[in-house]
C-alpha cells in the first residue's frame, strides 16, 4: 500500500511544481496590454514624484519619464508598438563659437596625421543647439545618423555630444552640444596649420535628434 501512496504523493509534488513553475513563467513575461496599463497609469503621477536623475548616460530626464521610455522599450520589444510616442529624426544647427585659447594639449599623430605627436597650443570651439521640446517628453540624440560631430568633453578627449534637458522659465529645453580642438602653435610658439580634431571643421554642424513624447 505504502508504494502506491509514495507515487501518487511524488506525483502530485511534480504537477504542483510544474504548474507553479508555469505560472511563475508567465507572471514574468508581461504582455504588451499589460505594459500599456503601466504606462497609462504612470501618466498620472502626481507631479511632485516627478523626481530628477543626472544619468550622464542617458538624456537629462526625470525618473517617471525614464520608467515610460523603458516601458515603451519593452513594448516595442514584443512587436507592440513601433513608433509609440517617438517623434523624429529632426535636425537642428549648431552655432559655433570660440570659448577657450592658448590650452595646451597633448595631441597624438593618429588623432592628426600631420602633426607629430607632442603638446600644442589650441584653441577650443563649441557647437551649441537648443531644442524646444513639448511638454512631458524626454529627448534623445541620434548619433549614428550625424555626418559628423566632436568631443562630449574635450579635455578627455570624449568623442560625442553632451546632452542636458532641464524644465525651467523656457519650457522643456534640450541643449546639444560638441567641442572641437583647433592646434595653434607647437610647444616652442611656431605657427602650425592643422585641421581642428576630432572631425575638422565644425562649422554648420547639424545635429540629429528625436524624442518621446508620453
């Protein structure tokens, strides 16, 4: 009598731990429905939750708005959405403007073939753009569609685009911005003619954005 019992109780265990094991698999796969309520329910947060991050990584945006971008991430994951609340590519002009002389900076003959590598008097340019975004939306840059563009930072040398957006008196503002490196002088004061690094000439630059609008 006992082995008939121990089967059917062993069994049992394996149909409970198989239908858990399911139900577990399926609580972790959300559906595109699913994610959508998340989102519409994020819609109404107070304010005041609304709280900031500075994710150097990421556009400057807030935690709320971070949560519906990855949300509307997982749902485009899942074929749900395609273009959900994403606006562009758009393109806006930079201005380009001298902000810092006489630096030295130690430059490498693979950044500018013409020039041995050694330290150089340069000048710094900057590309600046501000966007105007709509309200509730969180931008974003898309590099890889620029023809061209500099440093995120130029003292370490950081190729890209620094990217802030902050709410204040002029709306919802998306700044971009980009550095240049204009080599001057060689270290004993002559006069050297070398394209700025790390892409030339800045001058017209356009950068190439998007955003999300929730």
């Amino acid at each position: 009598m006992k082995r008939p019992f121990m089967a059917a109780l062993i069994a049992a265990v394996l149909v409970m731990t198989i239908s858990c094991s399911k139900e577990k698999n399926e609580t972790a796969a959300p559906s595109v429905a699913s994610l959508q309520a998340e989102l519409n329910k994020l819609s109404t947060t107070p304010a005041t939750e609304n709280a900031v991050i500075t994710d150097k990584s990421k556009p400057f945006m807030t935690n709320i708005d971070s949560k519906k971008l990855n949300l509307l991430n997982q749902m485009k994951s899942l074929g749900g959405v395609t273009t959900m609340g994403l606006v562009g590519p758009l393109t806006v002009t930079g201005s380009l403007r001298l902000i810092a002389s006489n630096q030295k900076v130690t430059i490498t003959n693979a950044e500018a073939p013409t020039l041995a590598t050694g330290v150089y008097i340069c000048d710094v340019y900057t590309v600046y753009a501000e966007v105007s975004l709509p309200p509730n939306s969180a931008g974003i840059v898309n590099i890889d569609l620029m023809a061209k563009y500099g440093y995120s930072n130029w003292t370490t040398k950081t190729k890209g685009v620094l990217v802030n957006q902050a709410t204040g008196p002029n709306g919802n503002v998306l700044a971009l911005t980009t550095y240049s490196v204009l080599p001057r002088y060689n270290i004993l004061g002559q006069a050297i003619g070398a394209p700025a690094i790390p892409a030339g000439d800045l001058t017209g630059l356009q950068f190439v954005y998007s955003y999300y609008q929730f």
